[in-house]
C-alpha cells in the first residue's frame, strides 16, 4: 500500500494541469478522466484487502483508503473553484465514482462521504438514501472481473479518440 502517496500525487498532478489548461484540449479531458478511474480503481483494489483473514491487513486497507481520499479531495475541491464547465465535468466525473462505488456495495463509500461533503455540496451530487443505508459486502471476482474488462475498453476507446487529434 507505500503506492498511494505516488498514485495521490500522479492524480494530484493532473488535477493541477487540468486547471492549468483549456478544458477544451481533449488531452486534459482524457487525463482527467483516466485519473477518476484512477482514484475508482485504488478504492477498490484497497478494498479488496478487507477480504483478507488478517485483521491489520483490512484496518490497514481502511487507512490507506482514507488518507489517500484526504489527499486527493483537496485537488478536486480546487477545480470545482472554477468555472460552471469545471464543476460539472468534475461533477460527472466524480459521481461515476460515487455510482459505482455503491454498486460495488463499497465498504468505504459511507465512511469517505463525510470527507466527500464538501465536494458533493459543491458540485450538487445528490446522494439518495439507498447509499447510507445500502447492506455492504463483497461482489464476486468474476463480476468485478468483466466491469474491469468494460472499464479498460472504455479507457481504450477514450485514449484512441484522443491520440487521434495529434501528431508524433
């Protein structure tokens, strides 16, 4: 888990150049939504160790997830300072993560949306009560197996459609 602070930081950096640069420049676009994904897939893949028979092991998970999330807020609370087009690709982008976490019966979502509330205020996510009050537990390998699949073809397509706009 010492790869946290490094992934934090990679997304930190690209929260920053998305603010830097057009958000019209379909580079920044694409990046932006390759680190949410990003921050999707850490979450889950820390959670995946609270399936672990050692209890440091899943306490351990729960603070690397919450310190990353305390890291990285403070980025995205930055670019929804912005103009209204920031907050609301940010706005999408950050409640695709919040669906998803919930549809993956997150262990975490109800512990990071107290961290979250400035974010969800912000930019006006709504948060339906079926979140707070959802059962959590695990959905089998194979399930979150093919969303990974559907997610790095997603990924795939975005990255061919953005490298098509430049020239080596």
């Amino acid at each position: 888990m010492d790869e946290s602070s490094h992934i934090a930081e990679f997304v930190l950096i690209i929260l920053a150049n998305f603010a830097d640069n057009s958000q019209d420049n379909t580079l920044s676009i694409s990046a932006l939504f390759n680190a949410f994904n990003l921050c999707l897939l850490w979450t889950l893949y820390c959670e995946h160790q609270f399936h672990s028979e050692d209890q440091e092991m899943v306490d351990n998970s729960l603070t690397v997830i919450m310190e990353y999330w305390a890291r990285v807020t403070p980025g995205i609370l930055h670019l929804l300072q912005h103009t209204k087009e920031f907050r609301n690709t940010v706005g999408e982008q950050f409640s695709h993560i919040l669906n998803t976490l919930a549809e993956w019966n997150s262990a975490t979502l109800p512990k990071l949306l107290p961290l979250w509330s400035s974010v969800l205020n912000t930019c006006c996510v709504k948060v339906n009560d079926r979140i707070y009050s959802r059962s959590y537990g695990p959905r089998d390998r194979k399930t979150l197996f093919h969303w990974l699949k559907q997610n790095q073809l997603s990924m795939a397509r975005t990255e061919q459609a953005t490298s098509g706009n430049f020239h080596v």
